[in-house]
C-alpha cells in the first residue's frame, strides 16, 4: 500500500511502523511511548501529527481505502468485466494481507469490514448495471437486498481468504460470479 496523505517523513515513518508493530502485536497493546522510542521521536511530535496510536490507525485505515477506492473508480473507468476487477481488488488485498489481518484482528474489524463493504457494494452494483442494464428496473430495496446478499458471500470468502493461510483462487472467483450471475438472472428474468 502507498502511504498517502504523508506531510512529512515523519508521519510515514509512524505510519509504517505501526503497520509492522500491528503485524506482530494486537492495537491495543502498542504504546505511543514504544512508537516514539523505536521511531527515535520526541513523544510531543507523534501528539503533533496524531492523538493516539487509535488516530494513527484510522489514517491508516483512510489511506488504504483511499487507495482501494480508487482502485474502485479505476476498474469502472476503464469499464472491466466483474471478474477482473474482483480479480484486481483480491490482488490489492493479497499485497496487503498483512495490514488487513492486522486491521480485522484488532478493535476497528467491524468499521473497516464495513468500509471495506460499502466500496465494494457500489463496484459490484456499477458491475451489474452495466451487465445486466434491466437490473435498474427493478425497485430500488430488490436491488439493495440482492447486493448485500451476493456482498455477504463475498466478504466471508475475503475473511476466509485472509485470516488463514489461503492464496486466492481464481476459480473460486468464478464460481462466486457465476452464482451471483444466476441470483440476478432469476430475478429479472
């Protein structure tokens, strides 16, 4: 992941090391008095840039949806297929397993989760608008409840996916897409 929004090599230095303590030890358990000390910073300047270590992880968080979001905009730009744009965003994941494990096994699980959640819903709806243009037709509850059913699925796969030691499978995806597939073509069938 690119670290954004970094004013300064001091808060990319924090950044990082945090995203590598949070990797070995839960969030709870890192101090700001550890950071300063591994960083060889005054603790006045991590209170300059941030609150806490709780306020140095959300900008982390916020970076790394900032990136995937854009990542997001960039497959609907360039007008890929469902399937290759899930592909690019399990690849983001894959690259970034680590901070997301990090982030879903620490106190922030559930608004990452979601987050993660409501960038993917938008793909996913923009993904089966322009597949299925009749999709539109049908009232606007019908289609929440279809995206979050087919989105339900998909974010316990990514869970599955990241919290064991599994590497993402393509055919996986498929099978994934083509039951999604199959869920709408009865519906607007």
């Amino acid at each position: 992941m690119t670290i954004r929004n970094s004013k300064n090599k001091t808060e990319r230095k924090l950044k990082l090391y945090l995203i590598d303590r949070m990797a070995k030890m839960p969030l709870q358990q890192i101090k700001v008095v550890d950071i300063c000390e591994d960083c060889e910073i005054h603790r006045s300047t991590f209170y300059h840039h941030y609150c806490d270590v709780y306020d140095l992880a959300e900008q982390i968080a916020d970076d790394f949806f900032i990136e995937l979001q854009h990542l997001s905009e960039d497959i609907i730009r360039k007008n890929q297929e469902y399937n290759e744009g899930a592909s690019a965003f399990l690849d983001f994941l894959q690259e970034n397993k680590q901070l997301t494990s990090a982030f879903l096994s620490c106190n922030m699980r559930s608004s990452f989760i979601k987050r993660y959640r409501d960038i993917m819903s938008k793909f996913v709806l923009d993904r089966v608008i322009v597949k299925y243009p009749e999709f539109e037709k049908i009232n606007t509850r019908k289609q929440t409840l279809m995206i979050d059913y087919m989105m339900s699925g998909f974010i316990l796969y990514i869970l599955d996916f990241l919290e064991s030691e599994k590497s993402f499978q393509p055919s996986d995806l498929e099978v994934l897409t083509s039951m999604c597939n199959h869920i709408i073509q009865m519906q607007i069938g």
